[in-house]
C-alpha cells in the first residue's frame, strides 16, 4: 500500500504516465510511488489471443480476487501502455516532432535554471574575490606590501587547491572549458558521457574556485558548456517519455524503441538556447547570446525554430537575472562589462586611421598570440605525459603552482605602478594596493581585480588620464604572458574576457599615443576618448582570436553603453579578421577541436577533400564488419553478434545485396531486451559487483554483450526476429562514383548521419557515417601536413 491506496504485487511491467517509472498494477485511484504523477486513464480490453501471462497485456477487470480480498471496490486502472506498432516510426533528420508544450517547458526551465545559476555563481565569487583582496590589503596595510604579497599568495594557492581538489576526485572532464566537446555536440556528433549531473555541479564550483583564484581566464566558456548541459539533462527527463515506442517483434512482450534521433535534435535545440542564456547573462545582452550560438553552431545547424526561442529564453533568463540579483540587493551591471559615459560624438574622422592601425596590428598579433597557446599547451601536454607514473598528482601540482606564480607576478609587477591622487569622480574599480590612502596604483588597478574590471577601466571615456601609457604596457605584458601560460592548465577557464582585456590594453597605448603625437586629418575635430581606442582594440583582439564577428561587435557595443560605435567597431573587425586569416587559417577554437580529437564536420569541404576520388573510396574508410550486416529477418544469435560490434552504432539491412535500410544498435538492443533476459550472465555481472574489484580491460563490455547475446529466455538462439519492423526504410542512397566533394556537402549541410554507397546496378557497395566522414577527412589532412614538410632535394 502506498497511503490508502494498494498496489498489486505483479511483475514490474506497466509505467506511469509522465516519465515512465516502473510501477505494480494499481487501483483507479493510485499514484506513482516515485513522481506522484495520477494514474487515471483506462487500458482497453486486450484480444485473449494476445494476452501472455505475467505480460502487460494481463488485465483484471472483474473487480474481485486482489482489490475485491483489499475491500476495494471499481475497477482496477492501469498505467497505458503505448499503442503497439508493427514497425518503427522515421522522421526527417534534425527532427524532434515533439509536442509544442514540452519543447517551451524545456525552453523556459533552461531559462530559469540559467539565472538562478548565474545568481549563485555571481555571488559566491563576489564574496571569494573580496575575501581575497580585503585580506591582502589589510595585511598590507599592517605588515607591509611583502607579506602583503604572501597573503595575496596564499589565498590564490588555497582556492586552486579546492578548484583542483573537486575536478581531479569527481570528475577530471570537468577541468577545462568544455567548449569544444559543446561544439561538437552541437555540430551533430555523439556527445558520449560528457553531459551530466556531476560535470555541471563540479564545472560550475571549479568556475566559481577558478576565477576566484586569480587564473588569467573568464567564465565564458565555462558557463555556455554548463547552459548545454543544464538544457541536456531537462530535455533527457521531460522529452524521452514522447519518444518511446512499442514494437511488436513477435515476441510476448513488444520492444521498447527509444527514438534518440528526435531526443538528440530535441536536445540540439534546447542546448542552443542554453548557451545563449549563459552568454546573455555574462554580458547583459540578450541578441548578443543569441549571434554568439548563431556563429558557434553555424547556419547549417540552426533549426528555424531555434530562432525564436533562443529569443524568449535569453530575454527571460537576462530579465530574471536582473530580478534575482536586485533582490540580493545588488545590480547585474555590477558584474558585466558595462561603461556609464555615452557621448554624441565618441569619434571623428581623424580617428579612423588610428583604429585601422590598432586593427593591423592586432589581427597578426592574435594569430600570433594563438600559434604561442597551441605551442605551450603542446609542451604541457608533453611535460604531463613524461611524468605519467606520478598523475594526477603532478597535473594538480602544478595547477595550484600556477596560481601562486600568477598571484606573485601580478603583485611584483604592480610594485612598478608610481601612487596617482584619487580625483572627485574617479572609478571604483580603482585599486590602492600599496599606496597610502587617498592614492591609486594605476598598475595594481589592472591586474589585481578580475579581468571585468580591469576592462571596465579600460573602456572609461571618463577617467582619461587614469592609466598611462607606460602602466598599461606593464599590465600588457604581464598578463599576456600568463594568459598564455595557462594553456592546458587543467582549470575550466574561458578567453572572451582575457583576450578582451589584451586588445583593450594595446588599443588603449597606442589611442593614448596617437592622439598625444599625431594627427591625421586636419580639421576633423578632436581625438576619440582612449576608452573609445580600447573598444576598438578589444573587438580586433577578440575576433581574430574566436573567428567571430557579428557577436564580437554586439558586445562590444552593449558593454560601450554607445551604439555609435558600431561603424568603427565593425571596421576594426574586418580589416583584423583578414589579417589573422592571413596569417593563420584557423582559429584557437577550431585548432583545440581538432587537438582534443572531438568530431566536428566544417561547413565547407576542405580542399583534402579532393584527395578522395569518389564515394566508393569514402564507403571503404568506413568499412563494416561482416557480422554487422543483418538480413530483414535474423535470428537472434545473429542481432547478439552484431550488437557485439562496439564500432558501429548503425547497422545495414540486406535483402539479395539490396539495402532497404539501417537501424541503430539501440533498436537491436530493445528487440533482445523483449524477448526476456538469462541467470547465468547477470550472475556473473552481479558477482563482479559483489567482488568489489575493478573489471579487467574488455571485461564489462564483454559481460554486457554477453548478456545481450543470451536475452532470448524461452526463445532459442535460432529464434527469427523481424528485423525489418526496426529500420528507416528510406535510407540515404549514393553512387558509389559520386565525388566525393559532393558527399562532403550532403553529411555537412544535408543533415545525413548515414548513408549508403550502391552500384549502378543498386547493389550495396558500403556505408558511409558521420564519425568515418570525419575521421577519413583529417587523416588526409595529417597526410597533407607531412607532405607539407617534407622539403624537396
């Protein structure tokens, strides 16, 4: 009894409603033991012909034996069952089909769970960083600027301790930005275990911890890596329920066929609006979210619903967040990159020289800046291999290392930064450091705060002469050079707001410097503010840097309080992204997707692509096994041997060498569940769970297969299953002379995840997946790169 109602004591087959838990038969009054979901919904009366004893199908509706022996009376009511179907429903790709009501209960719990994320997030590193700072200058201010130093030290080597403490225990994936494994999901490939509940809690505390420590870095991708996964795992729970399927396999029961290809696009979408939401929140820009997933999924990737809602999350989430944050008795323009001053004219024509000139050099100097990254992360990389026996002791050693050397160069380096007066009016971002009271160390104001407010002091139209040329190049320095040395540091980190903070300060010397020395034009009026030149340097920094343009001015913009800035904003991008081009063909995101190896199809073939002489040489890269080719109807022994096949995920049906379609292994996999499972392998997987010992390599995937081998209960191996009920019966279909530049285009802007290479005759020739596309292109590319250097005699 659950409360006053009764639960028959029957084989587990019947769910509830909602979400599918697996409950007793219940009375017409019950509710779920787990999600209290109500129960009400009468199943029809099934055929005896199809009824199985102990199936769902059992029904009890005379109102006596159980519920008449409990004192109940009525009819006993049933959790329904889907409608049992005699083969598997296909969708278009990227399709999710899915009730309106769910996808905007996805959109809008993303939204609301994003602000309340961000809320916590903002508030607890408000609290770290002050802690930090507070203890620093109180102890400075007592002891003096050397054990001022020392505290400064200690409190960043602390909180790197916990940062790396909870990543290296819980969950080692947590320790980087997660932003190119997001790219990759987004783009269309298999995501694997990377979205869970452990990674977003441990992300978001190592983000917190992080930051607050003192690392060169922002929260950027860390927080749109957290909206994915948030957005994830609300689709997973409320979306699956809709996705189910029964199918009649001949068998007592039916096979329970979960539709993964509409969770996934369902999920796409919902993980698109959740990055928008964390952009949106770091920058108080809602539109700018939504360029920034716009440009990161690509035009290829984006549904055309994807649009609109994208625009109701991130305007709810960004309106929310306000709310939160001024019922914690605070404002979001505290935390986000944001200048008071807006001006009529914040520039003239004089001034467009200048910027061209900040947008050469910065646009080389952020590929530059990018090549030096690659190369340390590399050396790391390297360095952690050599030391293998002792990891992850050596990789957290030198994380916490990292943070006390960061820690002491920004406070050696602000010793050099000569005390300036305080005027009336002066920013409160403004840091005295080792200064007496009334004073300000204009170098100690850059680089010992966050990096949001070292931008937002850069940015000032009103503050002029607060930063000097010679204190901005201190700054310059000292922070590149750690910014690029904490590549490949295992710290969820994001580079928006650092590669800001760079080209906001070179933007900001040579603003300084040209309107002191030089004039272009004669009577075009008076130099732009220097916050104006640091705008412009912050948008040619970022874009060579990201590879983005549109969102880069959008931001910039919001945070410049002056969309009267855009022209030359957007100038500064062109002429910069141009010049990173030039100088290097990818971007720091593009080259860490392709070094952490995460699948990723570009939009546009790349020229290795005519390497490959037509479709028949692609079908052969993804070659298939012998034993994964299944025929429309296979035994059982049969699909067991092809479900052992742990490289495929799809698996082509034949009939007389004619494909009529693919089906993926967890249809195959539902089939063998429906047909009832053995003692004797899961005794053994119990067993090694009993044993307490870690299994052996190959072990537990061998048990796995194993048990599925041997699903068949009371239905011999040599049992036939109707594997044609479970395929697309509408199979992506290419000519094995088709070039293979064209494929290229059909997988990348088509939407196709498979297809199939056949004769002229129509026989079948080979398959051709995503993940084959992608690993066959950049084996070409290795190729290329060798011949590249290989230099002729």
């Amino acid at each position: 009894p659950f409360g006053s109602h009764i639960v028959r004591p029957t084989p587990p087959h019947h769910e509830c409603r909602r979400l599918g838990h697996v409950v007793g038969r219940v009375d017409r009054v019950s509710r779920c033991p787990r999600c209290r979901c109500t129960m009400y919904q009468r199943l029809p009366q099934v055929p005896s012909s199809r009824v199985v004893e102990g199936s769902p199908q059992t029904s009890d509706t005379s109102g006596s034996g159980f519920f008449a022996s409990c004192g109940v009376q009525g009819t006993p009511v049933r959790t329904p069952e889907p409608d049992t179907v005699e083969k598997v429903t296909t969708y278009e790709p990227w399709a999710h089909r899915l009730p309106g009501r769910v996808m905007w209960g996805v959109t809008l719990g993303t939204a609301v769970g994003m602000a309340i994320l961000n809320m916590m997030t903002i508030m607890c590193m408000r609290k770290l960083v002050r802690w930090k700072f507070h203890m620093m200058q109180s102890v400075t201010d007592e002891f003096g600027v050397v054990f001022g130093a020392m505290a400064l030290v200690f409190a960043a080597a602390s909180l790197a301790t916990c940062c790396m403490t909870l990543i290296f225990v819980f969950d080692p994936d947590a320790g980087s930005s997660g932003a190119p494994e997001n790219r990759g999901w987004l783009n269309g490939n298999n995501p694997g275990n990377f979205f869970t509940r452990r990674s977003l809690i441990i992300r978001g505390l190592a983000t917190i911890l992080g930051n607050a420590a003192g690392y060169p870095v922002g929260r950027e991708g860390p927080t749109v890596t957290m909206g994915s996964n948030l957005a994830f795992l609300l689709t997973d729970y409320l979306v699956r329920p809709y996705a189910r399927q029964m199918v009649n396999v001949n068998t007592s029961a039916p096979a329970r066929v979960v539709d993964e290809e509409r969770i996934a696009a369902a999920k796409r979408v919902a993980c698109s609006v959740g990055g928008a939401c964390g952009m949106a929140m770091i920058f108080d820009a809602p539109i700018g979210g939504i360029l920034y997933m716009f440009e990161e999924v690509s035009a290829v990737c984006w549904p055309m619903e994807l649009t609109f809602r994208a625009f109701t999350g991130t305007i709810f989430c960004a309106l929310l967040s306000k709310a939160l944050l001024n019922w914690c008795g605070t404002d979001i323009k505290a935390f986000v990159l944001y200048e008071w001053s807006p001006q009529r004219h914040p520039w003239n024509w004089g001034d467009l020289p200048v910027m061209i000139l900040i947008a050469c050099i910065l646009g080389p100097f952020s590929s530059i800046h990018t090549r030096v990254c690659l190369r340390v992360g590399s050396w790391r990389q390297s360095a952690m291999k050599s030391l293998s026996r002792c990891q992850p002791y050596a990789k957290v050693g030198e994380a916490i290392l990292y943070a006390a050397i960061c820690a002491t160069v920004c406070a050696l380096v602000a010793l050099r930064g000569r005390c300036e007066p305080l005027r009336p009016g002066d920013s409160g971002e403004l840091v005295r450091y080792n200064c007496p009271r009334g004073y300000y160390n204009p170098v100690a104001s850059l680089l010992l705060t966050t990096s949001e407010g070292a931008v937002n002091l850069l940015f000032s139209r009103r503050d002029e002469g607060v930063i000097h040329p010679v204190n901005a190049l201190l700054a310059l320095c000292a922070y590149t050079c750690l910014n690029i040395g904490l590549t490949g540091v295992p710290a969820p980190s994001g580079n928006f707001t650092g590669t800001m903070l760079i080209g906001g300060l070179v933007g900001r010397i040579i603003g300084s410097l040209a309107s002191s020395h030089v004039t272009f034009v004669p009577d075009a009026g008076g130099a732009a503010p220097h916050g104006v030149f640091a705008m412009v340097g912050s948008a040619a920094m970022l874009c060579g840097f990201k590879r983005m343009s549109l969102a880069v001015v959008w931001f910039v913009a919001v945070a410049s309080n002056d969309f009267n800035t855009v022209p030359p904003l957007m100038l500064s991008v062109v002429v910069s992204l141009i010049l990173a081009r030039f100088f290097k063909e990818r971007g720091y995101d593009e080259e860490q997707v392709l070094r952490r190896n995460v699948d990723f199809l570009d939009p546009e073939p790349p020229d290795v692509i005519d390497d490959a002489k037509d479709a028949l040489e692609l079908a052969c890269a993804c070659s298939v096994p012998e034993e994964a080719v299944l025929a429309p109807e296979a035994t059982v022994g049969a699909v067991a041997n092809a479900v052992r096949c742990k490289t495929i995920s799809d698996f082509p049906v034949l009939e007389d060498t004619i494909c009529i379609g693919f089906t993926t292994r967890g249809r195959l996999e539902a089939a063998l569940d429906a047909c009832g499972n053995t003692k004797g392998d899961a005794d053994s997987s119990r067993e090694l769970a009993r044993s307490g010992r870690r299994p052996v390599e190959g072990e537990m995937e061998r048990l796995i297969s194993d048990n599925l081998a041997n699903s068949i209960g009371h239905i011999g191996p040599s049992a036939m299953l109707p594997v044609r009920r479970l395929i697309d019966p509408a199979p992506f279909t290419i000519l094995e002379d088709m070039p293979a530049p064209r494929v290229y285009a059909l997988f990348s802007k088509g939407g196709v995840n498979i297809a199939c290479v056949v004769s002229d005759a129509g026989k079948f020739r080979g398959m051709i997946t995503r993940a084959g596309l992608i690993k066959y292109t950049r084996k070409l590319e290795e190729e290329e790169v060798t011949r590249s250097k290989v230099q002729p005699l």
